[in-house]
C-alpha cells in the first residue's frame, strides 16, 4: 500500500500519536479507521439508494424518493416511545 504524509499541527500529530497508542496501533493505521468510519456524502448518497431498493423490493411497492422523504422518521419514533416509557417506568419506581 502507498503511504504519504499529511501535515497538522503539532498537538494534533501528538493528540493523534495517544489515541493510537491507547488503540496498539500507528498513527496512519488510526487515521485510516477514522477514515473508514466516516463515509462520503457520495457513499452515503449510495447506501440510501441501495436501501430504498431493498425497501421497495421487500414490501413490493413503488415508492418514490419524494415520498421517502416525505415519510415519518418510524425509527426514531420508536426510540421516542422507548425513551418515554423508560423515563414513565422510572418515575413509577421512585
């Protein structure tokens, strides 16, 4: 694999330097899982579409991209409701 070098502050080099220690790893072996970790907005773009058609093929219905969007957010209503009754559950034990 080709290597360069990238150049950052000196407190950023050695922020870098113990985050990788703490890891057993080198500074370019971390920045490359940090890399990997954060995908593109082309990457991202990507899985969404890849995603909508898993969806679409798995409930065998059409649905536009328009209407993706204008869809409810169904995941982060059922943390909502999670969170509220945790939080319901908790005050019921005190």
């Amino acid at each position: 694999m080709a290597s360069t070098t990238i150049q950052v502050p000196r407190e950023t080099r050695d922020h870098l330097a113990e985050l990788a220690k703490e890891r057993g790893m080198s500074i370019g072996l971390l920045v490359a899982a940090l890399a990997e970790e954060q995908p593109t907005a082309a990457q991202r773009a990507e899985r969404l579409a890849a995603d909508r058609d898993v969806v679409r093929r798995v409930i065998g219905v059409d649905i536009g991209d328009e209407e993706f969007e204008q869809a409810p957010d169904v995941l982060g209503n059922i943390y909502k409701i999670a969170a509220e009754k945790v939080r319901a559950a908790r005050d019921a034990a005190a």
